[in-house]
C-alpha cells in the first residue's frame, strides 16, 4: 500500500527536486519491467507483427499511422514505440527522461527488428530543444504519463510545439477520477435496490496542486521479485477540465474525447477484474468509475 504526503513548498515541491526521485525510481525499475512477464518483450522478439496491448486498445481510435512522423512521449521501455513502427509509421521516436529504461528500449527494438527507431533521453518539458525543434504528424501519449509532470499547461504548450500544423495528439491517460481513489477497500457502503456494496474511497486531490504527493513504495506495477531502494516518487493529478483548457489555450481542436470503465492494470488490488485484453474494471458495479480515458487533438493550421 503506497504511504503519502503533501509536500511544502520549501522542501520537495520544486520540480526539480521531484524529477531526481522520479528519474532514480524509474532508472532502477527498468531493468525488472524488461524482464517481468507483464510486459512479454520475447513476444516481441518472435513475433513480428507483435503489438503491445495498450496500442491494441488504442487502435479503433487511434486510426491509421501509415506513413505518419510520430514522436511517443515518456516511452519507457519502448514497447509501445516499438508497436508503433510496427502500424506503419514512416518515423518514430522515443523519448524519455530515464537512461536506464531507453537503454531497455533500444535492446528490445533491435533484438525485434527494429533498428530505425530514435530514441533520445530528455524531460517532457524539454523535449523541443532535444529533438532540435523537430515537428511531427503525430505526438502519442500512452498510460500513467502525465502524473508525473506538474503542469498539465505547459505539457500542452509542449506537444503544441511538436506537432506541426494539421498534426494531431493522441493520449490515453489513467482518469483523474482513477487517481484521486485510494487503493484500499472504502470504509462505508451504499445502500442499493438489491443490497450493498463497498466502493473505493476519495483520497487524494483531483485537481492539479502546486505540490506533489509524495509517495514511498518499494514495489512496481509489474511481476517482479526484485527489491528497489528508490522508493520515493513525486506525483500530480490534473482535473479532465484542466486538461482540455490547456490544450484549448495551446492552440489545438479538440477531435474526440471517450472514458473507459477499464484500465491496464490492477489499479485497485482486490477491487478489480481481468476482463481481457489486459484490461481491468471493477469487480462491482464498473459502471461507477471511470478509469481512464482518451482525447484526440490537432493542432489549428494558422490562418493565412
């Protein structure tokens, strides 16, 4: 069970501070994602129209990438990259901010065939100025990225950059609704027609802060016998309203947005259900919740 608090400004609230933890958290778990079955990377490497099943979800919506320069922000160990090269992309590019988890990318995109893919270590927020002011058809954000970002305005103004006129964001995100529940069975009941049940509690902020929750957990998200020494991460939600406002003020149109009732995890343990797919929704009632979600945006060509 993750053990939080709120960081003062004085302390841990800066984001460089928080990017440090963040970085030695995801350096040292990259190496046992690589190796966990949950992300079968020799499926990958046997099998050569192998996509991941994040992009598999994302495909209906997604629609066709032929011949498309795409760019896959916070791509960890590329996986998801890798499966889109593999959708026909003409270029695609990795980035992220951990040296450890690109070293893993680059490993399993050659080891499957893949040796054209870029990979190039940055932060999100600096990432124009680490691919050279490059611009793209297609910037692709995949689960579980932008908690770690601050500011979901200048993530926005970021991805405005990337894309060039015409070109459209993809994003598929944990919901803010999802994030702001704890991971423990709630305390209280409701009362329906044909008797109760328990639901997940509110407790965490659903809205961005300027401070980050600071969590400290020696586990992952994975199947792992590993143990981990960097514990701490620092986290932010960022409202649905906050969200769209952003990427509205940074210049693109809002094509499609959709929640889903699952997720592609076990994000609340003892809570949830495989439903296939790699896709978990609450065991009860899974209307109740809307775990994530999906936006598509283009960037508005100026007018000439």
């Amino acid at each position: 069970m993750n053990s939080f608090t709120t960081s003062s400004p004085s302390a841990d609230a800066t984001w460089e501070n928080s990017r440090s933890h963040n970085q030695a958290n995801w350096d040292e778990r990259a190496a046992a994602h690589a190796s966990s079955p949950d992300y079968a990377v020799q499926r990958f490497v046997d099998d050569p129209d192998a996509l991941s099943g994040v992009v598999e979800f994302d495909r209906p919506r997604l629609g066709s990438i032929a011949g498309l320069d795409v760019v896959h922000l916070q791509c960890h160990i590329g996986t998801d990259t890798l499966s889109l090269a593999r959708l026909g992309a003409a270029s695609v590019t990795g980035l992220d901010f951990s040296t450890a988890s690109l070293e893993q990318a680059r490993s399993i995109t050659e080891r499957a065939g893949h040796r054209d893919i870029r990979f190039v270590q940055s932060d999100v927020y600096d990432a124009p100025a680490a691919l050279e002011r490059q611009q793209f058809d297609l910037v692709y954000t995949g689960i579980g990225a932008l908690c770690w970002l601050p500011s979901v305005e200048r993530w926005a103004a970021v991805v405005a950059e990337l894309l060039r006129p015409g070109g459209r964001l993809f994003i598929r995100e944990g919901h803010p609704m999802l994030w702001a529940l704890g991971d423990n069975p709630a305390t209280g009941q409701r009362t329906l027609a044909d008797g109760e049940f328990t639901g997940p509690a509110l407790e965490f902020p659903y809205f961005e802060m300027p401070e980050p929750l600071v969590f400290d957990d020696g586990g992952t998200y994975v199947e792992t016998e590993r143990e981990f020494n960097a514990t701490v991460t620092h986290e932010w939600n960022h409202g649905l309203g906050e969200i769209v406002t952003a990427l509205l003020k940074a210049g693109l149109r809002l094509d499609l947005f959709t929640e889903h009732q699952s997720v592609p995890w076990n994000a609340m343990p003892g809570q949830m259900v495989e439903i296939g797919a790699g896709e978990w929704q609450l065991a009860e009632a899974p209307e109740r919740l809307a775990a994530t979600y999906t936006i598509t945006a283009t960037k508005v060509a100026p007018e000439t």
